[in-house]
C-alpha cells in the first residue's frame, strides 16, 4: 500500500517546460487514469513519477518520504510500457523472472514462486515455455504486466499499454487489468491512456491534463456531469460537448444568439445582462421534437451516421463553426437538409463563462 504525493512537481528540457506545478494526492489502493491531449505531459508525469525523469522542481513523496533522487527500484515502482519490452530469446518464464534474477540475494525458490504467482493471476500457466513471438499482442501485454508484478511494487505505473492491440484486443486486456486490480487491492494504480472508454471504466479517479496542468481531478462520472470548464467539457464524452455562444439577459435568462432566450439552467446562478457565455449540451441529451416553440435549437440536417443502437445526427444552425451533434436512440431516418428542432432537458445543461469555467451557483453567491 502506499500514498502518493506531488506537491508543485515541474519538469523543463533545457528552457522548455513540461510540467508546470503539479499537485496530486493519490490515495493507497487507487486506480488513477491521466488523460489528455498529445503533448499534455501525461507520459512525461508518468516517467517523473517512476524515477526515468529527474524532478526540475517540486517534491514527490510515497508514504511521506521524499523520493525526488531515489530510482525505480527504491521507489518500490514498476512500469507497464507501450511497447511491451520483452526480451525475445527468453521464454515467457524467463522475461517474468528476469528482474528478480538480477536482485542479488533472491532464492530460486522465491523467483519461481513469484512468476507462477503471478502467471495464475494471468492465466499464463500454458504459456511459461513459449517465446514472445508465439503469443499474441494481448498474451504479450499480460507478459510485460506479469513481469511488473513479479517485482511486488507499492504502485504499477501503465503507459498506454493497450493502444498497440486491436479494438477486440483492447476490451479483453482493459477488463483483465480491472480484475487485475480486484485482486491486488491495496495496491495503487497509475494509467496513462488517450482512449475515454479505458478511462471512464477504469478509473477510481481521472486526472485531466491540459498544456502540463492539471485541468480537473475527480470520478469519472463527476467529470462528465460537471467538468469544471470548456477544456474538460470538450475533452470528457464522446461525441463531445456541444458547446453554444449565449448572452446573458435580465431576469435570470440566456439568449442563444437568433435561436431565442431560455431560462438560466443554473439555479442560484445570476449573470449580468450582456454577458458573454458559452452553453453546453451533450449530444445523448438532445432529442427531436415537433414543437419548434419547446425547442432548444433548429436547424438543417448535414450527415447522419447510423450506428445500431444509437445514431448521431449533425445539424447546421445556420451559423459559423461546428455542426451540432445529437445523438439519437436506436435507427432515426432522417434526409440532409431536413430541418430539424431538438430539445434537452434544462438540467443537462451546463454554463461557462467568458474564461470557459463553470458558472455554478456557489461560486456566484461566494462573489
């Protein structure tokens, strides 16, 4: 078990910088995904953490002992890398061991007991003789992350270890890696990922990454019921946000541009009369209605994309920038150019300000 803390950790190559400032408090036995855009510092955090990229400033610490100058194996941390790294004139047995061989002082016995250990949480028993190249990516993957637990690490770091499998692949692996994570409870989790669903399903808590800042910390389904602004709303939820120019009026009310004035979705939340904001909608709250009057937006159908259980429908509103998207439930028949009016529930929708952060009703009764 062991807790994780960073406390103003920044990262520079020369005078680029990387990480700027990040605080993160990670919990002992908990499963955090970072996710971001390419580029965020989420990789690059990763590899901060594991001891593979010296701290430029800040203070990491495990179990309160600082650990900014200690290595990998100090730390009691073992990474999962991408590309797997096994060594391919070892057997499966052999990679797994390879680690602990090196460790003077570490019994046959103990070594062997490890690996078959960890090759029964696996499921890799038949596969201990085999070379790497007789097993498939996902058998590989289980390999690297076996190897990993043969170490008995106080936190398994994982940087996007699935994204060289197929999409089949990918759901069998993220599922052994959550059951994974049932049977070695105590042990923390660290997982970078740019894949929403691995996310979403994944995570105890998701970090969100934004230029080498940390954007938003919390549950997954708190993050994609309230980011705290435009850059998570956009990036959390798939298709993404749809976010809408609006202005603020009197009585508690927004105008969206030509489309007319709604209420303020925020309870509690006033905006002066002609202030700039940004109204966000997800696609899966939108529907069809045939009263243009109870309708939040209209506009004319551009494509529709079919899916099977859902089907997303993108509108023009008739102004510049992204089409609006819906997605429907189940076969919705629709023709380009129809013109279509959609609805949404008041409570499904969110407010940012001019800055693109989440006006709640907190924050404007704190002002």
């Amino acid at each position: 078990m062991a807790n994780l803390k960073l406390t103003g950790v920044r990262k520079s190559y020369g005078a680029v910088d990387v990480l700027h400032g990040i605080d993160l408090d990670i919990r002992s036995g908990e499963f955090v995904v970072f996710v971001g855009p390419s580029g965020c510092g989420k990789s690059t955090l990763l590899r901060v953490i594991a001891g593979l990229e010296e701290i430029t400033g800040g203070t990491m610490t495990i179990d309160g002992r600082v650990v900014n100058a200690e290595s990998p194996k100090q730390r009691g941390i073992a990474m999962v890398f991408q590309s797997y790294a096994l060594y391919p004139h070892m057997t499966v047995y052999d990679n797994m061991a390879f680690g602990l061989s090196l460790e003077k002082g570490t019994p046959k016995s103990e070594i062997d007991r490890r690996v078959r250990h960890a090759a029964s949480i696996l499921q890799l028993e038949p596969y201990l003789e085999r070379l790497p190249k007789a097993l498939s990516g996902g058998q590989r993957q289980r390999v690297a992350i076996g190897r990993a637990i043969t170490r008995d690490p106080k936190i398994f770091l994982f940087d996007e270890p699935l994204s060289n499998l197929d999409a089949a692949l990918r759901v069998q692996t993220r599922i052994e890696i959550a059951r994974l994570h049932e049977r070695m409870h105590g042990t923390t989790m660290i997982y970078v990922t740019h894949d929403q669903v691995e996310a979403m399903t994944l995570a105890d808590r998701i970090v969100v990454l934004n230029g080498g800042r940390v954007e938003q910390v919390g549950r997954p389904l708190d993050l994609y019921a309230d980011p705290d602004n435009l850059f998570v709303a956009r990036f959390i939820g798939s298709p993404a946000m749809n976010i809408l120019s609006a202005q603020g009026e009197a009585a508690g009310r927004l105008r969206l541009g030509s489309a007319g004035s709604i209420a303020m979705p925020v309870a509690g939340a006033a905006v002066a009369p002609g202030a700039k904001l940004h109204l966000g909608v997800r696609p899966e709250d939108m529907r069809l209605t045939d009263d243009a009057s109870q309708a939040l937006v209209s506009g004319k159908v551009t494509l529709v994309e079919p899916l099977g259980e859902v089907t997303l429908v993108y509108v023009d509103l008739g102004h510049e920038g992204e089409p609006l998207v819906a997605k429907l439930p189940g076969a919705v028949h629709l023709e380009r150019g129809t013109v279509v009016h959609l609805a949404a529930d008041p409570a499904s929708l969110r407010v940012f300000d001019e800055a693109g952060r989440a006006v709640r009703a907190e924050r404007r009764a704190a002002a």
